[in-house]
C-alpha cells in the first residue's frame, strides 16, 4: 500500500511538472510566432527574413526557420528537411527529423503559413526532458526508499502487534487449560487497544475465576450441609416405617416434612442465588426507590407487628427513577427484614431507612438485637456461612449471600454495621 501510494504520487508529480514545462513552452511558442507573423504582416517578407536570421546565438534550443511547401529549410534553424506534416499546427510535440542529433529529442513547435511559405517557431525540449529525468530519478530514490522504510516499519508492526498477541493467546490458552489465575500484563499509563482487550479479558478471568470459585464452595458446601438433613430424613423415614402406633407415627412424619422442607430451601436459594448472578442488565426497569420502599414497607408491616415488634418506615429522600430490577432487590430486602425478624426480635423495633446522597442510595434494616461482631461479619457473608447464635434457627445459611449477588448485579454492595446495640444491614445502590 504504501509503494503504491508513492507511485500514485510520483505519477502525479512527473505528469504535473511535465504539463506545466509544456504549457510555458507552449506560451513562448505561440508568442514568438505571433511577433513574427506581425513582422511579416507590416513589413513583408524580407523584414521577416531579417528577423528570423537574427535568432538569438545563445540559445541552442530555439527553433525559428521559413520552410517551402514540401518542409525543405529555406532560411534560419531546423533540419533540412522537415519529418512532420506540413499543415496548420497552432502546438505540437514531435520529432522533426527521422535521423541525426534531431531525432534524439522531442520539440515542441508551432507552424504558421506565411503565403506560399511556412513559419516554423518551436523549442527543443531536451533540457526539460533532463529535468525530468533528474525528476524521475529522485522520485525513484524517494520511492526505493520509502518501500524500504515501509517494509521496515511493517515488519516492527507485525512484531510488536504479534508480542502483544502473543501475550493475551497465552493467557487465554493457560485458561482453557484450566489455569484461571494468569493475567495479561498491561503498560502503566497506556490506554491502546491492546490495554483496553487485556483489561476487559483480566475482568472477565476474574470474574470467571471468582464464580469457578464460588462454585466449588457451593458445590462443596452443598454437599456437606445436605448430608445432616438428608441423614435426618432418612432416620426419620426409617422411624416412621417402624412406628406402629398413629400418633408416634404422625410425629415422626411432621418431622419428615420439617426436614424436608429445610433440604427444598436450601436448594431454591442456590437457584436464586444462580438466578440473580445471570440476570441481564437488559432487564432492568426505571423504579422510584421511595415509591419501592414504601411497598415493601405495606407488604411487611403486618408480618412484623405479628410478631409483636414495632415497624418504623423512614424515607430520608424522594431520588428520580434508577434502573433497578424490581423483584430482585424487594426480594434482597425482605431477606434483611426476615433476618432481623429471626434475629433482632428482642429488640422490639425493626426500622426501614432509606437513605440519599448524591452517588448512592442505600435500603437498610435497623435492629435492636444482639447484632454480629465486626470478626464474624465475613463469616454470616460467605455462603452456608452460620454463625453459632443462628446455628438452632432453622435456616441454610443463604440469605446474606443472595443479598450480596444482588448488590453485585446492580453494580453496589453490601454493608454491615453496628446500631449500639443491634445491627444495621443494609445494600447499598449507585445512582
């Protein structure tokens, strides 16, 4: 590409010049011929003669001669005889003898007919075709030199390019081999195109890497606290199979049914918790966040005054519509209230705030109960996570997490505080 724009360049250059040393050439021509031919009109034949013979000496390009009707030189500078076609030619680039030292270049002349004669004025063009020549051999230089530095600079291109590439093939060939934990090296303070795939492929691996993560602690998760309950289903199956009387036996079935529900919470909150982590953005719709905590609010007040607390509603601002999804994030906040329910009873208040500012918006359930220490509140967040005040509450440890992948959907976070005394759960929204 760049030999063929130079030689679209030097073309344009070569016929530029070329066209303008023949328009001047072509001006002079005409000019001179013009002069001559007013001679000849005002003052004959003779005076032109005179004229013609008294061409310039220092100048050896000059063509100025009278022909016959046949092109034979009759008077001044030209072959002997003519090779080009004795007619009217008001400018014309040719050769005007087939042989000798007039054959070696082109000339450009004109030819007038002055009575039974011809006036021949022209100019051999050797000194532009030299200039020309010494034109078309720099272009060439330039041309030679830019296809050298062209391949030069493609060739660094292509090594560069292929290192950088390089780099991110490896990282993504040590991913498909299982290897989560490589990441693309990126240059301080770079932001090419190379900076902006690696960042956005360093993103995706960890976030990869944090669900292959999350997944192996579900996975083993599940598979050890399944095993006491699915253990206790099993003895209490056994039990009721061996029972004879009715009412032992009707026990031992509502025990089955407590413990089988317990094994079907924990499995719908694992797919909640999946369903909220694969949710698309695409699905967010425009909720007023006031209007939402006040329906929230209507929904469980009657379940908290029943169980013998006081619910306070506290609306700390009236913030435009946010991109929300609705049934994730009134979900995340029944969990809050369900816990501080469970949790905080002996408090007997539970408050809903929320709370303003100009980058956030924050839902947070306020108790007065025991609340959790600042050492164990990685522990209640980390999924299955029980701390030993919840362990004899029914319960699988999952409210927190799915409170957690529903903040991480919306781009916000999870915050835990201490109410002195009590606890203050709370997730927190960007604006």
């Amino acid at each position: 590409m760049a030999l063929v724009s130079n030689l679209v360049l030097v073309g344009f250059v070569w016929k530029h010049t070329r066209d303008v040393a023949l328009a001047a050439t072509r001006r002079e021509m005409v000019e001179q011929s013009d002069a001559l031919l007013d001679i000849w009109r005002e003052e004959g034949l003779r005076e032109l003669a005179a004229a013609v013979d008294d061409r310039p000496p220092g100048d050896p390009s000059l063509v100025i001669a009278i022909l016959d009707a046949v092109g034979r030189r009759r008077l001044g500078y030209a072959p002997p005889r003519v090779a080009v076609p004795i007619t009217a030619t008001p400018f014309r680039v040719a050769h005007l003898a087939a042989e000798g030292s007039w054959a070696d270049h082109d000339t450009g002349y004109v030819l007038t007919p002055i009575g039974d004669r011809w006036l021949l004025v022209g100019r051999n063009l050797d000194v532009i075709e030299a200039e020309q020549h010494a034109i078309e051999r720099a272009l060439a230089l330039a041309v030679t030199l830019s296809l050298a530095l062209g391949i030069a600079a493609g060739l660094v291109l292509a090594r560069y390019v292929g290192a950088r590439l390089d780099r991110i093939a490896r990282v993504i060939e040590a991913a498909g081999e299982g290897d989560l934990s490589r990441r693309v090296p990126t240059l301080a303070g770079r932001a090419d195109a190379f900076d902006r795939l690696a960042a956005r492929l360093n993103a995706m691996l960890g976030k990869v890497e944090r669900l292959m993560g999350e997944l192996r602690i579900v996975t083993d998760s599940l598979a050890h606290d399944l095993r006491s309950p699915l253990a206790r289903l099993r003895t209490k199956t056994e039990q009721a199979l061996m029972v004879t009387d009715s009412a032992q036996r009707d026990a031992a079935l509502g025990g089955l049914l407590v413990e089988t529900d317990l094994v079907m919470r924990m499995l719908t909150m694992v797919i909640e918790i999946s369903r909220a982590e694969s949710v698309s953005r695409t699905r967010f719709t425009p909720v007023e966040p006031a209007e939402l905590v006040e329906e929230i609010a209507d929904l469980y007040e009657p379940l908290v005054e029943d169980s013998g607390l006081r619910f306070l509603v506290a609306v700390e601002g009236r913030p435009p519509p946010v991109p929300l999804h609705r049934e994730l994030v009134s979900q995340a906040v029944g969990n809050l209230i369900d816990n501080a329910l469970k949790y905080g009873a002996a408090g007997g208040v539970v408050t809903l705030r929320l709370t303003v500012t100009p980058a956030d918006i924050a839902i947070r359930v306020e108790d007065r109960g025991p609340g959790i220490a600042a050492a164990d509140r990685v522990e209640a967040m980390r999924r299955f996570g029980r701390l030993d005040v919840a362990r004899t509450k029914p319960g699988a440890g999952l409210g927190m997490a799915l409170i957690e992948a529903v903040a991480h959907l919306h781009g916000g976070r999870v915050e835990l505080a201490n109410n002195a005394p009590g606890l203050i759960a709370g997730i927190v929204l960007p604006r």
